[in-house]
C-alpha cells in the first residue's frame, strides 16, 4: 500500500544557528554604531569583504584533506575551485591587502563588521554563525600602533555602554614568552607549545594545576590524564615566576618581568615594546583600570608574533566576577605574508559583537531605548471608510522620521492594541467617526501605559484613569506623537 501524503519538513533552525527577532538585534546594532563611530574617529576606513574566501586564502585553518570543509563551510566553484565562508575578517583583510598593497595609502588603517561562520561544534553561547567588529593597522611595525588599537577598543567598550571598571584590556606581548623560554632553554617547538597552552590555563587550573601541565601531566577530576611539557623543575619555577608578575600598575609589572626574560634578545625587545605601548597609552589618557598589563595573556598560540590583548568584562558588585573574554587582537606579522612572501607588520583587536551585547543586556549595561527593540506607531483600523485617512497619518508619521504602520490584519479593536502592546509601540493613533468629525484624533501613550500598569492593581481605577491617552487636533496629531517617541523608554 502506498502512502501518497504529502511531505512535510519539520520546521527547526540547523544545529548551531538561531533566529534573532528585533529586540535581540537592537543591542548589536547599537554597539556595531558607537563602535565604528570610534574607529571613524581615530581615521579608520571601512571596509567591506565578501562572506566566501577561496579556501587556500584561509590556509591556517584547513586540515590536510581533499575536502577543506573542517572547521570552515566550503563548497567547490563550478571551476573546481575550494570556497569557504570567512571563518573571520583578518584573513580576508590580509588576501585584501596583498592584492592591492601597490594602491594602498600605508600603513592601511581599516576597520568591517560582519558575520563570520565556523564549522566547529556548538554549545552554550556557543554559535557557528556570529558578528565581529575588527580594527587593524598594516603595514607598521611601531608598538604604538598596538597601543593605539588597544586605546580605541577601551574607548569603544565605553562608548557600547559598559559602566566604569566593568572592563579592562589586558596585554602581553609574545616576544616576552619566547624570550622566557629561551632563558629556560625550552627549544623543542612542541615542548615550547606545550608550555604556552599550558599557560593559557593558569585562570582555569590555578598556579598548581599549570605546575603539573608544565611537569609530567595532570589528572583532571574525571580520571583523564593531559601529559605534561616535562620541563625541568627550575623552567617551571621561573614560568610561574613569569605568570604571577602580572597585577599591578603597568611599570611595575614590566620591573617584575625584567629579571624573568631579560637578557634574551626576543625578551628585550618584548619589553621594549610593551614600555612603549606603555607611554603612548598614558598619551592618549587610557588609565590603568581600563588597561594592564597581565603575562597570563597567551592567545592564538600559532598565530600572533608581538603584543597581544584581550578584552575582559567584570560583572558588578563586590565579587569582581570575571565574565570572561568579549573580543581580543595582536601582532601578527606574518599572515600577508603568505601571499606575497614579503613580511608585512600587522595588528589588530576584534569585538565579538553578539557575546558582548549578550553579557550587556544581562546586566543592563545596553544604553536607554536600546535594551527592547520598539515597534513603530500603529495606526488603528476603526473604520474601513477611513482607510485613506489612516495611510495619509502613516505617512505624515514617516515623513517626519516615525516609524509608523496602518495595521492590515482582520482583527477588532480590542486585538490590534493587542498587536501594538506585542510590536513594543510607542503609541496608538486611533481616529474613528467622532474624531474624523471634529478633525481630531486619539493617542494612546503605550510607553506611559506599560509603565502605569505595573502600579496599578484596581481595574476599575486602570479604567477610571484611562492611562496615557490623549486627544488633539488633527494638525497637532504629528508633533503629540514626537513627543512620545522622543520621550518614552523601551
């Protein structure tokens, strides 16, 4: 017997990605604003990339497999080519830069937002699909072009929204960790990258659980066992020694580290350049709460050849709880330079928009209005008759810069102030028989309404009252509304 019913898919969002509705967008759209307008200010040129790569342009991501789609979402171009969703917007800056370098004003000063795709396993706040705000410099090597990207990603952390002392960019720079291990004499490049991801652990595991990460392994709490760098027990005193400098001020951090990793030559340079990036910080006004600098900061083990930092938000109160890392950059003097063959010096910081605007609205760091995205004005359907009226106030609304709608369902009164409380409206415009006969119209103030409602527990005073409503002449009808708008509060 054959079943002839019709398929039906079942309606689910793939593993990884989610819908996001207005109010979850509002935030991001308005840290991707006060962010760009810091760039801007700091003479940064935006720039825009296209979402696909081809794949060998995205070379340090790609295993060794005929098919490049791990890690990044590839698809072969009907010329046989390997194409894949940028995974970020570095290596689309740098197939960029080395194609155009000839054309380019140098050093490049650009900075894009957009959504980057990885094809890794998602979790908890965890997302294939994401938005990233990035600026970078190519083409100078001076650390204060490090400092300066720091600076605007302090400044752009408060022009977002985040209160005072609710986050600090922390820095390190590389050369000093290279330089640790050469004083250590730690040569074996997978022995010098199990130290280095041994580091990177010290906020997770503790002094301890990095000691035997550094030495023969570690057994976690569920009986597995990470074999440990195995590196002699005077190496792994001057690596603590090296990962406990951090917590003061920024001078005396750098007098700490001194002893540590001075003496190499990689290691002198690194706190060369870290005091540097020192004075052109105190230049521009970033204080010692809004930056530090913190030796426990590895980031990409592979990847950064200088300085490089990490943002940090601090929930509020007294427990100084870390909420972990919302964007982070470096030096990375390499990456043009796999196309051209030539070293380029690069640095940059990127903003991990949708983290970031996640960890504001949860402790209503987003600034006034922003925090519940608002509909528009809804202008109610009392009489069919009137239905050009009601298009003629949507316009007037609109052409004064309101957003405003005619609502087009099939419901009654009674639902379509229903359907304006559920869009988040600032107002409704309602203009029956009455009205059109004295050349007035109705405004509910649904702003003013919500917030009343929530005092007030009679019904019949909620009635009595009548809330937020108000009636003026037809002429006045657009400027009532303005100041609604520019009044209320999401």
């Amino acid at each position: 017997m054959s079943d002839n019913s019709e398929f039906r898919p079942e309606a689910r969002s793939p593993h990884g990605f989610q819908d996001r509705r207005a109010r979850d967008l509002a935030g991001e759209r308005a840290i991707l604003e006060a962010v760009s307008a810091v760039y801007e200010r700091y003479g940064f040129e935006h720039l825009d990339t296209p979402a696909f790569e081809y794949a060998d342009a995205l070379g340090k991501f790609l295993p060794d497999s005929d098919r490049p789609n791990e890690g990044v979402f590839a698809l072969q171009d009907s010329d046989e080519q390997w194409m894949a969703l940028r995974y970020d917007l570095t290596a689309p800056l740098a197939r960029f830069a080395a194609q155009n370098w000839e054309t380019l004003p140098k050093p490049f000063r650009r900075y894009a937002f957009g959504t980057v795709w990885r094809n890794e396993k998602p979790g908890p706040g965890r997302f294939r699909e994401f938005i990233q705000c990035d600026a970078d410099t190519v083409g100078s090597d001076r650390p204060e072009a490090d400092a300066e990207i720091v600076a605007m990603a302090a400044e752009g952390l408060r022009a977002a929204g985040i209160s005072k002392g609710s986050a600090v960019l922390k820095i390190n720079s590389r050369k000093l960790l290279n330089g640790l291990l050469a004083q250590a004499r730690i040569d074996d490049p997978a022995q010098r990258l199990s130290v280095l991801r041994a580091a990177d652990k010290l906020d997770r595991l503790g002094q301890q659980g990095v000691r035997d990460l550094l030495g023969k392994g570690r057994l976690d709490e569920s009986g597995a066992f990470t074999p440990g760098a195995m590196i002699p027990a005077g190496a792994i005193d001057s690596v603590l020694a090296f990962l406990a400098a951090g917590g003061g001020d920024r001078a005396s951090v750098l007098a700490a580290l001194s002893p540590v990793v001075g003496g190499s030559e990689e290691g002198n340079q690194g706190l060369e350049d870290l005091a540097r990036i020192d004075a052109a910080l105190k230049g521009m006004g970033v204080s010692e709460a809004d930056a530090r600098f913190d030796p426990a900061v590895v980031r990409g083990l592979e990847y950064y050849t200088g300085a490089v930092y990490e943002a940090e938000l601090i929930a509020p109160g007294d427990a100084r709880v870390s909420l972990g890392s919302v964007g982070g950059g470096g030096r990375y003097d390499d990456l043009v330079a796999r196309f051209t063959g030539t070293p380029v010096p690069a640095t940059g910081f990127s903003f991990g928009v949708s983290r970031l605007a996640a960890a504001m609205a949860q402790f209503d760091w987003l600034k006034a209005g922003l925090a519940t995205a608002r509909g528009p004005v809804v202008v109610i359907v009392f009489d069919q008759a009137l239905m050009g009226e009601y298009f003629a106030v949507a316009q007037e609304l609109r052409d004064a810069g309101i957003a405003a709608e005619v609502y087009l369902g099939p419901s009654g009164m009674k639902a379509q102030m229903k359907y304006a409380d559920r869009r988040r409206s600032p107002a409704a415009v309602i203009i029956g028989g009455d009205e059109a006969a004295n050349g007035t119209a109705t405004i509910k103030d649904l702003d003013l309404g919500r917030e009343l409602a929530s005092a007030v527990t009679d019904n019949a005073a909620w009635r009595e009252g009548r809330p937020g409503q108000q009636t003026v002449a037809r002429a006045e009808l657009v400027a009532a509304v303005r100041k609604i708008v520019d009044g209320g509060a999401a």
